[in-house]
C-alpha cells in the first residue's frame, strides 16, 4: 500500500501542472484496501477470541460463519439501494416495446366490430391471423388470408350482403372497382418485408362513375372556335374525388381555353402531349356531378377522335370518344 501511495498519489502530482484524472479513484482505492484490511483484521480478532473463549478442546468454525456473515452483509448494504431504485423507477427505464407489425394489428382488431370479415394480403398476414385467433377470440372475426380458398371478391359480396363489417389490408386493386373504402388508423411500414400496413373498411358498394361529352354538333366549319362540355356524376352514397383529368386532341383541331363558367374553371397543364387538370379540390359530392367546358378550334379538315379519362381509385375511367369532322 505504500508502494501504491507513493506511485500514485505522490508522484504523479510532482510532474503534472494540473489535476490527474480521476485523481478520486486514487483514494477511493487506497481508502478500499485500509478498510479491507480492516474487516480482516475484525474477523480474525472475532474469531480468536471466540476460540480463545471456547478452550482448545471445543474450537469453533466462526471463522466460517462469520465470513458467510460478512458477505451477506456487503451483498445487502451494496444492492439494497440500486434494488430499490430499479423497482421503484422500471417503469420510467422500461424502455421495450412491440414491435411495428404486432402493433399494426392489435390496433387493427381494436378497431373491427365483432363479426366482421378481415381479408388480408401481406407478408406479415400470420401474424394477423395469431393475434386475431389467440387475443381477440370473442369478436368472432372471420380471417381469409391470399392462400384461403374464400380469398375472392365474391366472397367478399357475399359477407357485404350478408351485413358483415368488411376490412381488408392489402391488395387495393381488389376492393377499389366494386367498393367504395376508407383507411381506418395509422399506416405501418415493415422494412422487413418493404411493405405498408394499412385497414382499410369498406363503406359501400362503388358505383361506375357516369363520363360523357356533349359537342352540340359533330360538324365544325375549319377555323371555328366551338365549346365541347365534359360532365362527370357520382352516383356512389359516398363522394368521389377525381385526382386528375385528361383531354387528348387530335391533330387537326386545338386546345383554345377554359370556359370559368365549369365547375373546373383553371387551365390545364400539358403532359405527353395530352392536356393535363392536377388537384385534390376535384370532390364529387354523392348523387351529383362536375362539368367541365372547354372551347376548342379546328385548324384542318378531316376527321379525328377526343378523348376524355379521369383518374379516381387509383385507375383511368374513360368517356366514350368524341368523333368531330372538321370541313
């Protein structure tokens, strides 16, 4: 202990102009080895005396007993406290929890109502289908997987017309020509699989949306400017929003402008050579329509063909083409 004294508390303070590093380790250390010296010295003298009191004849194992002591003492002293405060602040450190795709789906069955239908297209589906059979058996949701032989929209017709609650993740293209959805909860992505997890409920029973043009004559002189109006009705219970339109023209005949009187009153914008409305305010209201008016000039004679197709549901409906001869 003098060698350590003078190695490390007195020498290294003569060469260095400021303060060593956890210079207070140093004396905790030196502090330790006294103190451990200490006990020793108490045990010994405890069990010598012990001995000594006993008489040769009967000496005692204290020097065991009291080593057993001695560690249980220091075992108690130095873990009661952090003990204590683990158990006391583990809920503040517990810093665990679910994973993203066990979380998606216990969500997911907080939301469905008993007796529903859930038809799911998706890597993480097994783990749907365990938490749907073992923590939610008494809301009696029917699960069809992509590998289940039900998996079919006539499957789900069936369940709709039967009155069941319909949800579904994945596999929008299935549901979005025959249903009118809405997305319920918070989107999941799993960079496991590469996939969002999205619920999604169907609302009602999507009906085609009505597209139609309506020039007032399909003879146009060459050199006439001529209004050609585009309508577009929503005859779901739900309301349709239409993310963008487009009008192709043929050669012979020109994009002239926008009447504002239309329910699409802004010009269009020009992409792959088709006449292009972008918007997220196109809102079909239920059981109503929108119009769109355009004038229009021929600039050659000859025959050619309009056409008009909106995007909604993520896929292209078309009006039936519009044939206008110019002369």
């Amino acid at each position: 202990s003098i060698i350590f004294i003078a190695f490390n508390v007195i020498v290294p303070p003569l060469y260095l102009p400021y303060t060593n590093d956890n210079y207070v380790l140093d004396s905790m250390m030196i502090t330790a080895i006294f103190t451990g010296f200490g006990f020793l010295f108490i045990l010994n003298g405890s069990v010598w005396l012990f001995n000594k009191a006993a008489g040769k004849n009967k000496p005692l194992k204290l020097d065991i007993i009291l080593k057993y002591i001695l560690i249980a003492a220091v075992l108690v002293t130095s873990l009661a406290f952090p003990v204590f405060q683990s158990t006391l602040y583990f809920k503040q450190l517990d810093r665990s929890e679910n994973h993203d795709i066990y979380k998606f789906w216990k969500e997911s069955f907080e939301y469905m109502e008993e007796n529903s239908s859930l038809y799911t297209y998706a890597f993480a589906e097994n783990v749907g289908t365990f938490v749907g059979r073992y923590e939610y058996p008494d809301k009696n949701i029917k699960i069809y997987n992509s590998r289940n032989p039900g998996y079919t929209i006539d499957d789900v017709m069936r369940d709709f017309e039967d009155g069941r609650n319909i949800y579904f993740v994945g596999n929008l293209g299935m549901f979005k020509f025959r249903f009118n959805t809405e997305k319920i909860g918070r989107m999941f992505y799993v960079s496991r699989y590469t996939e969002f997890l999205q619920l999604n409920r169907v609302v009602s029973l999507f009906e085609t949306l009505k597209i139609y043009g309506d020039p007032d004559k399909s003879k146009k002189a060459f050199g006439e400017k001529f209004p050609i109006e585009f309508t577009i009705e929503n005859n779901n219970p739900e309301p349709v929003q239409i993310t963008s339109i487009e009008l192709e023209l043929p050669d012979n005949i020109d994009f002239i402008d926008v009447d504002p009187e239309g329910y699409i009153g802004q010009g269009p914008g020009m992409s792959r050579g088709m006449y292009m409305w972008v918007s997220d305010d196109y809102i079909i209201a239920p059981d109503s329509k929108i119009n769109l008016i355009v004038y229009l000039q021929g600039t050659a004679p000859g025959k050619g063909n309009i056409d008009f197709r909106i995007t909604t549901h993520d896929a292209y409906f078309e009006a039936e083409g519009i044939e206008i001869e110019i002369e």
